[in-house]
C-alpha cells in the first residue's frame, strides 16, 4: 500500500525545491527553446530544467513510479503509482516576469489522484491536498484550511477562466465569453489554470472554466478545489478532459453549467 501522505510529502518537497531553483536561476534572457501549439505557446530552457529536477527527485526516491510530464518526461511504471507534473504553469507568465505561475505535482494511485501541490514562489504560497483529507494553503505566516465559497448566486460570481493559443480557438472562445459576462459578476484572466483552480479553493473567485486544460495542468489543482468542498468536472456529468473543465461550489457549478451547456463551449 502506498500513503498519500508520503507521496504528499515528496511532492512538497519537490515542487518547493523547483520553485526556487526557477526564482533565484531566472536568467535575463529566458531562452525560449521551442513552441508547443503555435507560435505563442512557448516553452523555455526553464519548464525542462524544472521538469528535469523534479523527475530526478521523484525516480530517486521512487524508481519505480511512472512520470506524466508537459515537457516530454513521460515514462511507465509498475507500482502503481504516476506522477503527473507540471513544472512551470503559466509560461507565458514566468517569460514576463509575472507573478501567477506555478510548479504543479499531482500522484496517483491506480488512475485515482490521492496527492497534490501546487506551488506559487513568486506569491510566496503553497497549495496541498491529499484525498479525503482537506486541503491547505501554506504561506509564511501560517497554514489555513481551504474552503470554496457557497451561496454565491450565478449573477454575483467572480469567474475566471482562460484562452487557447490558436486564433480561431480563440474566436470560438470569446463567442462563449460573450454569452457568459452578462450572467456573472465579472471575468479574470490569470494565465495559469492551477492558479485559478487554486484560487477558487481560497476563495478569491467563485467559479472557473475553460477549454484545452491537459492533464499535468489540472490534476493537482483539481484535487485541490474537491477537498476545499468544490466540483470539477467537463459538461453533462463527463470527467474533465480538453474540451472542457468547469469548477465551483455544487450550487454554483449547476447555474454556471446551465448557462454554458447552450453555449457549446467544447466546440472550436
């Protein structure tokens, strides 16, 4: 049997370790190695050596887990267990020298995600969860219980959500967005999906949604968001996946899902 709470303990460790490798090595110039999905979705010399330390960490100490990461660190395993990692959230973040970017680490057990942390350097916070065992922000000057907000109505949320990188994604994106604003509070857009989700569990925004999120971006956030009482899910009860994920409170998730189902906002 494997613990969560000593998979979490790696975890934390690790993304710890990789956050301020990524804050105290930040060059000037960032390098931007390659491009994923188009010409604006960049990938820096910074997620591989992110990925590379927090691969490293993790085989060390488990040489026999298997690995899902962004940046190609994939690998199997036979015990079990996989890590889903994250090592820089928000890229496009870290390349501006902006603060909402993350390091997020996600283990499962069987296909089920039991530990995670998601670990913000430049806002000096660290988000863990392990399954069925709440959810905690960490900060200098303590640790508190996470919990979403509830009772909030549909047309007093703060939602946040995020884009894709090929335009005409991006279209069809702000098609839906216009169908949402006039329903809600207001929009943010952050950048990063493991920020967002985290900032849902502490109650910095109601609800979030969005379409194109991959595994390594929300595994750990996910599990953050259902231990501090909230719901994660795609449309019409399907798991999260690509073409969407949806987040919030169970009384608020069903009024924001009403009102994006019509929308069909899996469709590019």
């Amino acid at each position: 049997m494997t613990d969560p709470s000593e998979l979490l303990e790696l975890a934390l460790e690790t993304a710890r370790e990789a956050g301020r490798m990524l804050v105290d090595k930040r060059p000037a110039d960032l390098g931007v190695a390659a491009t994923k999905s188009s010409p604006t979705d960049v990938v820096t010399e910074m997620d591989r050596a992110s990925e590379r330390l927090i691969t490293e960490r993790v085989r060390a100490a488990r040489p026999r887990d298997a690995f899902l990461g962004e940046e190609g660190g994939s690998s199997g395993g036979d015990s079990g267990v996989r890590w889903v990692v994250d090592p820089i959230d928000g890229t496009v973040n870290y390349l501006y020298d902006l603060p909402d970017w993350a390091v997020s680490i996600a283990a499962e057990v069987d296909g089920v995600t039991v530990a995670g942390v998601v670990e913000m350097p430049r806002r000096g916070e660290t988000y863990t969860a392990v399954r069925g065992g709440g959810a905690l922000l960490h900060t200098a000057s303590g640790v508190r219980e996470l919990r979403v907000n509830t009772g909030v109505p549909l047309d007093r949320a703060l939602v946040a959500t995020g884009f894709g990188y090929f335009p005409e994604r991006r279209a069809r994106q702000a098609e839906v967005l216009a169908g949402v604003l006039p329903r809600v509070r207001d929009i943010r857009r952050g950048g990063s999906c493991c920020v967002d989700l985290c900032s849902l569990a502490a109650g910095r925004v109601d609800a979030y949604y969005e379409r194109g999120v991959q595994a390594w971006d929300v595994a750990a956030g996910a599990l953050i968001v259902e231990e501090a009482g909230g719901r994660v899910q795609g449309l019409a009860g399907a798991p999260v996946s690509p073409e969407l994920c949806v987040a919030a409170a169970p009384d608020l998730f069903d009024a924001l899902h009403a009102v994006l189902e019509p929308l069909d906002p899996a469709r590019d």
